[in-house]
C-alpha cells in the first residue's frame, strides 16, 4: 500500500510567508496520505527570489532553467504542465501497483511456488524498490536536478521498466518462462506441482530487478517537479500548490482503486497475459506523455547534497576529539556561527546533547580566513551544521521503531492473500472477489477515518490538550503501534476460526465455509494503523528534519518500509525452517489448513508488543526541535516543543 505525507511548510523568511505557514497547519490531513514513497520538496523558488531580480527573463531551448543569481528565470509552466506531470506519476504508479496487488497469487498459481517463497520474492523486491529512491533523491538533490533524473529515470524505464514489465508478462506468455500446469485441486491442497527451474525463475527476478531500477529516478522527484511549476513567493503559486497536492491525491486514489479492483478482476478472471500486457502499455504512455511537455516544464538545477554536511561533522569532531570544551558556557567568539545563507531559514539552538560534536564548531588557529569564513571545511563546521546532524541522531531510534511496526502492513500483500484464497469470496452466485482486492478494506477505513480525525476529533482533541494537532505526533506513532499490534492478534484469532472450519467441514479444494469479510476485522485495523503511524512518521520526519534535509527524512521512511519488507522476509524463513518436524508440517507450509498461520501473527504481535515498550522508552526522552531567532527578528518554535514544555 502507497502512503502520504503533509506537505512541509514553505521556505521563506518574512513574516507573511510565515504567517501563511502557520495557517497552512490548520488543513486537512487526508492528502498528505499520498507520499509515502515519494521524497520531500526541496524548493529553491526562496532563494531565488532572493537573488534573482523579475527583469533576470530569458527563455531558454529547453525550458525555464531556474538555479541561482546568475541564472535565468521564466514565469512557471504552473497548471499547463501538470497534465503530463500528474498524468506520467498515475500511470506509472498503476503499471506497479497493478503488479504488486495481485503478484502473490500469480507466484502461487501459475509459477507454483510455495508461500513461503512467494512471499520472500515480493518482500525483496519491496525492500530494493523502496531503498532505490534513495539513490535517485541524492543523485538528483546533488548533482543533475529533478527534471533531469525524472528523464533519465524515464529513458531508463523505457529501457528497464518497459523491459521489465514484458519480461514478467513473457513468464505467463511464453511455455518456456513458466513451469508445466497443474490442476488448481492438485496445487491448493498441497500437493507436488513442478515449481520454477533456475533459468525460469531469474528471468522472473531479472524483469523485477528492471522494475526497481527505473523506479528508483521517477518516484523521488515527481512531487518535488510538480510544486517547481508553481512560484510560492506569489498567491497565485500558492494555490497552486495547495490544488496540485489535492489533484494528485485524487488521481493517486483512482489509481489504487484501479489496481485493485479492475486490474485484479482482469489479472484473476480474464487472463494474466492481458493484465501485465495491459500494464505495460501504461508504462510506456508514461513515458511518452512526460516527454511531451519538456518545453513547457520549470527545471530548478540541484542545490547539493546533505550527506557532505554530515560527513564533515564526524571527520571534524574525530579529528578534535582530543581538544577541551568551555566549561563556562560561552559560544560568541569560541563556536564557528556564520549567518544562514542559502534556502535555510530557521537557526537551530546550540545544545549540549552529544556534546563530542560541539567539538567540530570550536574554533581553532587557522581555521577561519580574513573574512571570517571557515578555510577549512573538513576541520571546522558551523553550530547549524553540528545541530542538523544532532537533530538526525535523536530521530534514528524513532526511525527503527517504525520498521517493526510497519511488518504487520507488510503482511496485507503476503499472507492475507493466503487466507482470502482459501475462504468463500462469492458475492452472490456468479462474482467472486478477487484475492488482491481485499486490501480496498483497509483504503476504505483511511478514507472514511481521516476527514472525520481532521475535522472533528482533531478540533475537539486541541481544546483538550491545547495541542494544534490534537495530539503530539510522537502520541499519534505510538496508536498507530497500538493498531498495529492489535492487528496481528485479530488477524490470528481470524485465522484460527478460518483453519477450524476448513478442517471441520472439509471441502475439495480446502475452502473454508466462511465468508472472506472475517478479513475485515484485521484489515480495518491495519487501516486505522496506517492513518496514525505511517501519517505520523512521515509529518514526525518532516517537522523534526532540518530545513534542507527533510528529502532524506522521507528516504528514512522510505528505508523503514524496506527495513519492514527484509525483516518480515527473515522472521517468515526462519519460522519455516525451524517449525517443522518429522510428524507435523512447518507452520508455513503451503497448504494452510495444515500449518499454523495464527502462530505467525502472533508472533509479529509479540515483537510489536517489546517494541512499543521500546518505542515508550525512546519517546519520552526524545527531545523536539527547536529553533532560535533569525535575522529577520522572528521567533519560530516548533508546535512539538511548545506542547512537550506545556
């Protein structure tokens, strides 16, 4: 499942632009569910405005190149350009998800695999799917831009993804790519069916690796490119803003209904051929349609990477590890503070949490020029840059709790389309669920759920607590661990009631006799823990991330689902190999009413349990960021400090 996440505030230092912010945190939530597995906007309109005078205009070949005070600027392409930006994002994202939504049922049914590898396959492939953005966001944030990695992303794609796709569609095409068929009977039951050989199960695996590559260029940037077309120095761009993030939720919704209903239906009823064929024609529209408004876009060049800034800190505290600290106090004339330059427009405060690093902002001899500038980099950095780095240590232990709670929605694409298979999805005496399509449930919830948290629990919460959003984001992680534990141990006791009717009234093809909504429990609440947890991680990284590092903070959500994805992958192995003995199967085996599911949930039920304790334990000494005054005599403290002091 895709997640979102609320769009940060804007980068400017006047009190309008601030004023404007803080209005902002008053809307709504439901639309910052859509960018999960995209990466934070890192914008430059801020500081090009503050550099560029209006009468800098010239048009460019291929474009409206924006980057510094000596390049150009052209009025952005705005919502001309948002068909083919929008519109390459959906169909993209409908060529994956359409893939990922029902994989599990084509692995065991037309490849034979044993759930246990199918369900291995796709956590890998989740997790390299998820840790490849992280490249592309860097590549792009350092070094080429968005609209340029977006095109070699897509050029790939055509190349990857596009080849990609018509490989696994050739594995249920072509005789060759697939294992011989076997009688569905013969398979549900457990029984010797010729699985993959070795040739025919890495080309499967070769066409997913071109997926992830492609993958890995379009998805970090997109947003990002989508909000460069709009100005947010003006009203207009404003606007703008505010309405491309509603239309893409809104196409972002489409999608995953499609994906998961007519996709499906045409993958499960009508033919797997045409299912990844159909796909791969919408990938390959994708592209096309980006391509098309190249001269239409605004391209904002790269502004650097963080990971320098970060590196330079250790090598600069390690290399002074031996030098003495003020014991008084003082920081005037002692720490390196240059002003802030660049887009960054709020001034961390000096700290004396991890205190060794302070160490890379005392000043030695040597080290600044004339000017007051530092001379060497990798010996001397500033206050901001050791309280960015400090800011990024304090979030690591809130960022591994959320890989254990994410294992549970791991599950929702694996074993839960185990269960849905051997239940009863008839919907009167012709249609028949799809298996994949049970995860509409869970989409269902966050759509109902959040407009009512938004505008009504939250207001009733704030008068409560005095808190803006109701509750503090680390509170709001923390139900969604809750949720999720809960649904582990509701998806267990489901599975046990499903696996003592299917051995009570024994059926030919091990169906149970009950109706496949006693899914919904278990999916409703992994809906409720999505619209906490993942919501609130991802506004956690926004808020608690400095300024222009907030693109790696949703690469750590992003690694945190791969994180989910690999962890989830060794718990079900090592459960497989270690269960089974001589006289009763392994809990996994691949008939399910013989083996022990419920055992698994509980077993991820139990890791969630240690790990909210651990989550307590990391929260309550978690200290929020703050911020001191800047130059243009504004005071801005975060909303999460104000309420931990209150």
């Amino acid at each position: 499942m895709p997640w979102g996440g609320r769009r940060e505030k804007i980068e400017a230092e006047h009190k309008k632009e601030m004023a404007l912010e803080d209005n902002r945190k008053q809307s709504s939530s439901s639309w910052l569910y859509i960018r999960t597995k995209c990466f934070q906007i890192v914008r430059s309109w801020s500081s090009i405005s503050k550099l560029s005078s209006p009468v800098e205009e010239q048009k460019q070949g291929d474009g409206n190149v924006l980057a510094d005070s000596n390049a150009s600027q052209k009025k952005p392409g705005g919502w001309k350009a948002m068909p083919f930006i929008i519109g390459n994002e959906s169909l993209e994202r409908l060529a994956s998800f359409g893939l990922l939504a029902n994989f599990m049922v084509y692995l065991t049914r037309e490849l034979h695999m044993d759930q246990v590898m199918a369900s291995n396959i796709i956590n890998i492939w989740s997790g390299v799917t998820n840790f490849a953005p992280l490249v592309g966001a860097f590549v792009s944030d350092a070094y080429v831009g968005r609209f340029r990695t977006i095109a070699f992303a897509s050029f790939a794609s055509l190349l990857l993804n596009q080849q990609g796709l018509m490989t696994v569609t050739l594995t249920a095409w072509m005789p060759e790519l697939h294992p011989p068929p076997c009688a569905i009977g013969q398979q549900q039951l457990g029984d010797h069916c010729m699985g993959p050989t070795k040739a025919q199960l890495g080309v499967l695996l070769m066409g997913l690796g071109f997926l992830s590559i492609g993958a890995g260029g379009v998805r970090p940037c997109s947003i990002p490119f989508g909000v460069d077309q709009f100005d947010p120095t003006t009203d207009e761009g404003r606007k703008g803003i505010n309405s491309f993030f509603n239309w893409y939720y809104t196409t972002f919704t489409v999608v995953l209904l499609l994906s998961l209903t007519i996709v499906v239906y045409i993958q499960d009823s009508v033919s797997w051929i045409v299912g990844f064929g159909m796909l791969t024609a919408c990938l390959f529209c994708s592209i096309i349609l980006y391509f098309v408004g190249t001269k239409i876009y605004v391209h904002v060049k790269a502004e650097g990477s963080a990971f320098s800034s970060i590196v330079q800190v250790f090598v600069a505290a390690y290399k002074k590890r031996r030098i003495k600290l003020p014991v008084n106090g003082e920081v005037d004339g002692i720490f390196y503070d240059p002003p802030l330059k660049g887009v960054i427009s709020t001034k961390l405060p000096f700290t004396n949490q991890f205190k060794f690093l302070n160490k890379a902002a005392k000043i030695e001899e040597d080290e600044l020029n004339p000017d007051g500038t530092c001379s060497k980099q990798w010996r001397l950095c500033s206050i901001q840059q050791v309280e960015e780095v400090k800011c990024i240590i304090r979030i690591i232990p809130i960022w591994a709790a959320g890989i254990i709670s994410l294992t549970s929605m791991i599950q929702q694409g694996t074993f839960t389309i185990s269960q849905a298979l051997k239940m009863d999805r008839h919907l009167g005496p012709k249609f028949q669920i799809p298996a994949g399509s049970m995860a509409v449930i869970s989409m269902i919830t966050i759509g109902l759920w959040l407009p009512f948290y938004d505008r009504l629990l939250v207001p009733a919460l704030r008068k409560i607590t005095g808190h803006e959003g109701g509750i503090t984001l680390l509170q709001r992680i923390g139900i969604g661990i809750v949720f999720s534990i809960l649904s582990m141990v509701v998806a267990g006791l489901v599975e046990r009631v499903r696996r003592a009717s299917a051995i009570l009234n024994p059926q030919p093809l091990g169906v149970a006799p009950i109706s496949v909504m006693w899914l919904a429990p278990q999916l409703i609440l992994m809906g409720f823990c999505e619209a906490f947890n993942i919501i609130g991680q991802i506004e956690f990284f926004n808020r608690q991330f400095p300024e222009h590092m907030r693109s790696l903070g949703n690469a750590f959500f992003s690694c945190s689902f791969a994180g989910a994805s690999y962890l989830s992958s060794v718990v079900v192995t090592i459960v497989h190999q270690v269960t089974g003995t001589r006289s009763h199967p392994d809990w996994l085996t691949n008939d399910i009413n013989a083996g022990r599911l419920d055992y698994l949930y509980f077993i991820f039920a139990g890791m969630g349990v240690l790990n909210l304790i651990y989550f307590m334990f990391c929260s309550r000494r978690y200290r929020y960021k703050g911020s001191v005054q800047t130059e243009d005599n504004s005071h801005h403290v975060d909303l999460e400090l104000s309420a931990i002091k209150a």
